[in-house]
C-alpha cells in the first residue's frame, strides 16, 4: 500500500473499495488488522498529543474520514484518492458481517445508543451477526477486563464508538489482547447515526465537504470548538507546512 504523510501523520492512499477489499482479506486470513480513519481536527490533535500521534500511526491502516484531508492533500502535492468516511466503512462491514457469518462487537457510546444500534442491524440482517455489545463508560483500569471479554466474545470484528484520543489509545494500548479479533476499528460518533439519534449529512453535503457543518447547526453548543476553532487551526498548519516547502 502506498503511504503519504501530512502533518505528522500517516495516511493509506486507498479508495474505499479498495480499503474494503483489504479488510475483508485480513478477516478471511484470520489475521488482525488495527484500522483509524484521521481527520482535520485529530491531525491538529496529533501535533502536540504524542500517544495518540502513536497510537495513530502505529495502526495497520489510516483513512481520511475528511474532506478537508483531502483537499490538504493536494495542496502539500501528496494527493490521497478520496475520502474514506468511517461510517460508511462500518455500514459495509456489518453487510459483510451477514453475508460471511462474521459476528461484531459493538462498544462506545451511551447504553440505550449502543442498544439501539444493535437492535437495528438485528432486525435489518439478524442477531446472529452480533458478538456482543456494552457502553462506552467505564475506568481506566477496567480496559483490560473489557478488552478480554471482547476477544472471547467470538467477534471477527470490533467497532469502538468512544471519543478521541481515547478509543485510539484504548485500540493500540489492547491490541495483544484483543488478538482474536481480525479487525478493530474506532469509529467516533457513527452509533448516534445508525441509532437515529444525529442526521448524517445529505450527499451533497457529502461529497462538497460540509458534512462537518451540518453536524455543527444539530449541536452548536457541543461541536463549535472542535470544528470552527479545529478547523482553522488546520488550515494554518497546512498553509503553513505549503509556504515551508515552497
């Protein structure tokens, strides 16, 4: 697989297809694949939290899950294929799930959420698909407890909806124990969307780079720092970063 690196970070130039086809091999080899998907607010995270900087580009495949990585991209002349968004990586996934007899553990969030989301892949494929599930609050010194139990649940696959930097570092620090499971994914805010409880972005909203500002008018209190100041916080460091190789 071919790598660029931006700001730090280190990103598979893959399609989603293409980053799918890789999934599905590791999880019919039975080996494990450690996947993150960065975007512009975690590679501006990623300049002065050096675990997460770790945690992140020790995986076994990066995406982009940001149109603005994207564009970034290209103005530093290492232009990636496309966006990768999480959310739809795990809604391939889970299809796969059925269609292979694959089993998914479903983790993060708050408890009614998580249950809601396993609800409806049940009913929209069937509770056979599901290894297990739990909330996304616990201590510190519970991780490893809750990683064994996961990599005994059975699951091919685990999807991690917990905030950054945590289910990063929680991903990279278990990953031994979570050995028995092929494929491990973060995947942020993704079970709010599956469980009805965020709108996901219209497609053109999509595919022009403002799925971050519909997010933002839901929940304008919640998301302002992470996106308005996020955000321009990125288009410094790479404007920045373009001028320094110019």
């Amino acid at each position: 697989m071919s790598r660029v690196n931006i700001l730090n970070t280190t990103i598979d130039n893959l399609s989603i297809q293409e980053t799918l086809q890789t999934i599905e091999k590791a999880i019919a080899n039975k080996t494990q694949l450690h996947h993150v998907v960065v975007n512009a607010g975690k590679i501006v995270a990623m300049q002065t939290d050096l675990q997460l900087r770790k945690s992140v580009n020790e995986s076994d495949l990066i995406n982009a899950d940001g149109q603005a990585v994207v564009w970034a991209s290209k103005l530093l002349k290492q232009p990636l294929k496309e966006r990768v968004a999480g959310i739809d990586l795990m809604q391939n996934l889970v299809e796969l799930a059925h269609k292979k007899n694959h089993k998914v553990y479903f983790f993060g969030a708050k408890e009614e959420i998580v249950q809601e989301v396993v609800k409806k892949y049940s009913e929209k494929y069937s509770p056979n698909i599901i290894a297990g599930y739990r909330n996304g609050y616990f201590k510190k010194e519970e991780e490893k407890d809750i990683a064994k139990q996961i990599s005994e649940s059975g699951a091919n696959i685990l999807f991690v909806a917990i905030s950054s930097p945590t289910k990063e570092n929680f991903l990279y620090q278990n990953k031994a124990l979570l050995s028995n499971v092929n494929f491990i994914m973060g995947v942020g805010g993704s079970f709010d969307v599956v469980s009805g409880k965020v709108k996901r972005a219209p497609l053109w909203m999509q595919k022009n780079g403002l799925e971050w500002f519909y997010r933002f008018i839901q929940e304008p209190k919640r998301m302002w720092r992470r996106y308005l100041v996020g955000n321009t916080k990125f288009i410094i460091l790479v404007l920045k970063e373009r001028f320094k190789k110019s």
